[in-house]
C-alpha cells in the first residue's frame, strides 16, 4: 500500500480507500453480503495497508457501520491507526427535522458513534445537500460536531462546484470548519467533475475520494453479458460507454494487467484523486485494486482510454441517470494531462 496526505488535515491515508457499502443486509441491496461473508474482505483490507474506510449512516440503515466497527476491532492494530469516515443526510429526517437541520445531525452523530463503537469519527460527511436546511445551518451544525469532538474533519459529497464554492466561503466567512474532503462520481465513464469539481478541489486542496472507480463494475469488462446484475448496472451507462469499456480492455491486454487495474491506474494519475473508494465481494477484488498502484500510464495510453468518451449531463445522484433527450455540452477540457 502507499500513502498520501488527506488535503490540508494532519492524515496520512491509504491511496486507496476501502467502501463498506456492500456489506450488511440485502433487504437494502440484493447483492449486499452479510457480517459473516464482509468478513474475508476486511481482514484482506487491513493486511494489504488499508487504513481509511467508508461507510454510511443510510447503508443497510446503520448496519454497514455497525459491521466496520466490529471488524476494525478484530483485525485492526488500534484505533489511532485507522481513519473512520462516515456519511449524513442522504435521506431526509423523519418527524420535526431535514437530513441535515442541526437538530438532525445533532443525533445522527451520536448514533453513527454508537453503531461503529467509537467515542469520535475522524472524516464526517454530508452525504447529499439536503434542499431543505439552509446553508448556513448545514455547516453551523457541522461545526458544532467538530467543536463537540465528535468529528476531526467534514467532508462534502456529490453537489454543483458553485454549492461547494459557496459552502466553503460560508465557513470562512463565519469562522467555521472547512470541508476538507469532496466524495463525488468519477471514472472513465463519467468525467463531467473535470470542468468544475476538481479544479476546484485541487485549487484548495480540497482531497477527493471519488465513489464507484469501476462503474459498477462496467469498466471491469465483466458484466457484458446478459445476466440480471448486468441488466441493473446497464440502466446507469450509455451506448457510447462501450466504446471506452473496449479501450479499457484493449490497453489491460496489451499490458496483461486486468481492466480495473487499468480503470484504477487512470483514477490514479490525476493529481486532484487523493484516494478512490474500492469495495469487494469478492476474492481477488482487492489484490487488483492494490496491483494498480504499480501501473504508471503512459501519455499515449491515457489519450487512447479517454478518447472515446462523450460528454453528458451532470449527475448528482448515484441513482439518477441523465433524462432521456438531454443534451451535455461537449467541451469537456483534458484538463489533467501530465
């Protein structure tokens, strides 16, 4: 494993981190696995140097985080060794308060504290703007769980550059804690965060830990066929991806690696990726992810892997494809060529 700074915190990650999206109960996902069967994965993650993880309060309605605390008191070495981060307010509240209304937070951090067992989280993100709660008391309420020691960092997910803009001049208008990491979609098959999203991420050093490095698994090359998984995972792509899923295929073949390792290799290379988020289900998955960190991309391989691609709608929601009829601009910039 290799390590990198987490934006302008004191962290060191993982270059890779490792998402616990996929294990707790499959009442929330078909294909989620269960404590017994995440098991292998995390003590693979902890042998192979993984130290930041991500969860969700909304995964498996809580049990996802619950699973991560246990497993990191089995197979971690101590707690300051190992980075916890979790997510807020993808769904709205229930009852008096909005996914992320200062009362809201102010229980959800207790909880998510009490499911992973531990007395603080070190990366505490909101997990989708909440249209509901004004800005000002999104970070207000954010920064009353830094102060309360119950979070060292915030971070931000998926939203529109100029949200992000104004949320971060909100805090230092006010005085308030700065997000200091954005988890947003990207991959070779959505590239829309290069015009805005990571010029600005890179321009604050903001550290990015992109979500879905594999397109669910499309950029795999393993889910052509015509199965019931690949069907799910084909309502999220485009005709035009298979052209960039044959190029990702194509250069793996040439360099006898693997076309995740390939997909991930690319991530990799764009200075503003701090560390994507990996998941596994199964054996192997792992040991490919870590396998790309060796691969250095030439210039002419990275031209030929982002070729093909077209430009589409922004997307904001990881279940939200582009409307039929929409139309994207197709000024998508090389905005990271080394």
């Amino acid at each position: 494993m290799r390590y990198i700074d987490l934006g302008t915190t004191g962290l060191r990650v993982s270059r890779l981190a490792f998402g616990a999206s996929s294990y707790g109960s499959r009442d929330w996902m078909p294909w989620a696995l269960s404590e017994d069967d995440a098991q292998p994965h995390y003590r693979a993650a902890f042998e192979h140097g993984f130290n930041l993880f991500d969860t969700a309060e909304s995964y498996s309605s809580g049990l996802s985080e619950e699973i991560l605390g246990r497993a990191i008191k089995r197979y971690g070495t101590g707690r300051d060794r190992v980075v916890i981060a979790t997510k807020v307010g993808l769904a709205r509240g229930e009852g008096v308060s909005h996914g992320l209304s200062r009362k809201r937070i102010r229980h959800a951090i207790d909880d998510s504290l009490r499911r992973l067992g531990t007395d603080y989280i070190d990366l505490y993100q909101i997990h989708r703007l909440d249209p509901h709660t004004p800005l000002e008391e999104v970070m207000l309420a954010l920064d009353d769980v830094v102060r309360a020691g119950k979070a060292l960092y915030i971070g931000a997910s998926s939203m529109h550059a100029w949200q992000f803009a104004t949320l971060q001049q909100l805090a230092g208008r006010d005085g308030l804690t700065r997000f200091s990491t954005m988890q947003n979609k990207y991959n070779l098959l959505y590239r829309e965060e290069e015009r805005e999203t990571l010029p600005l991420c890179l321009h604050q050093n903001v550290a990015v830990l992109p979500y879905s490095p594999l397109a669910r698994g499309l950029l795999a090359g393993s889910r052509r066929q015509d199965t019931e998984r690949s069907r799910v995972v084909r309502d999220f792509a485009r005709p035009e991806d298979e052209q960039v899923v044959d190029r990702v295929i194509q250069v793996a073949a040439e360099r006898g690696a693997k076309p995740a390792q390939i997909a991930l290799a690319w991530l990799l290379h764009n200075p503003a990726v701090t560390a994507p988020i990996v998941g596994a289900t199964r054996a192997g998955h792992l040991d490919d992810a870590v396998a790309a960190l060796d691969i250095a991309l030439s210039a002419e391989e990275l031209e030929r892997l982002e070729a093909p691609y077209v430009p589409q709608q922004v997307q904001l929601d990881r279940n939200v494809a582009p409307a039929p009829g929409q139309t994207a601009s197709p000024d998508l910039l090389p905005l990271f060529r080394r």
